[in-house]
C-alpha cells in the first residue's frame, strides 16, 4: 500500500528536467506519476517510477540531490465530490496532507498524497474501503 517516491532537486535552468528524464530514459526506468513545485531557486521533481533504487542511483551518479519519501496512492470516480468525500474521511481523523498530485484517465482518478502519518492514514483509507494501490497496479492504471 505504501509507495516510495522520489524527490529530486533541480536547479532552476532550461533543460535540467530533461536530464532527469533522459537518464531515467536510458537506463529504463518508467515515471508512472510525477509533480514539479518551483521555487526562486529550484524545483522539485517528485516522481513514483519503476525502479525507485536504480533512479536513485542513476540520478545520485549524475549528482542530483535525491530523496526518497513514503506516499500513498488511492483511486476514486473521476465525478465531481469523489476527492471531498475521501479528505473528509481523512480530515475528520486529523491527517494533515502536506501535499497531494492527482491524474485521471477515462472514468478513474489516481490521487496520491504525502500524510503527516502514513500508517495511520492506510488505517482510514482501508476502514472506508477506499481503493489503495501499490506501485504495481498504479503503473497499470
């Protein structure tokens, strides 16, 4: 249930996320959801990929600074209120999402979102019967 994803710090010049994809590209590795947040300074690229370990390496190797953080991923009908009815579910516990990126295809969205506390937010998720996925099932999404 719990995903490993990856934060990569990326200075604020043309061409540096392409680097990133490039040598994930080379050696393999697929991006199956990713989110880029700026700053003044630099970006980071977080990504859930194929092979947490390999990008890792393969990115530390090119020196990027890497990080790698446990998130979760759930689905829900891609209808409007179906995102409000599971961050209430985790609202009305006191889970603080600190942040979340989503992706939808046809009928289904993909929501993935970093908590404060994320054993206890698969405890909510699984008591409401929401769909959580792994990493194998998101990359079949």
């Amino acid at each position: 249930m719990i995903i490993k994803q990856l934060s990569v710090f990326i200075e604020n010049k043309t061409g540096r996320i392409n680097e990133v994809t490039h040598i994930l590209g080379q050696n393999g590795v697929n991006m199956t959801a990713f989110s880029l947040a700026e700053s003044a300074d630099f970006g980071i690229l977080r990504m859930v990929v194929s092979d947490v370990e390999l990008a890792k390496r393969v990115l530390k190797e090119a020196h990027f600074g890497v990080s790698v953080t446990d998130v979760l991923c759930f689905s829900c009908p891609n209808t409007p209120g179906s995102l409000s009815t599971v961050l209430e579910y985790l609202a009305k516990e006191d889970i603080f999402i600190e942040y979340m990126y989503a992706f939808s295809k046809g009928d289904t969205a993909n929501v993935v979102i970093r908590p404060t506390d994320v054993n206890r937010c698969v405890e909510i998720l699984t008591f409401y019967n929401c769909d959580l996925l792994n990493s194998n099932n998101l990359e079949q999404q």
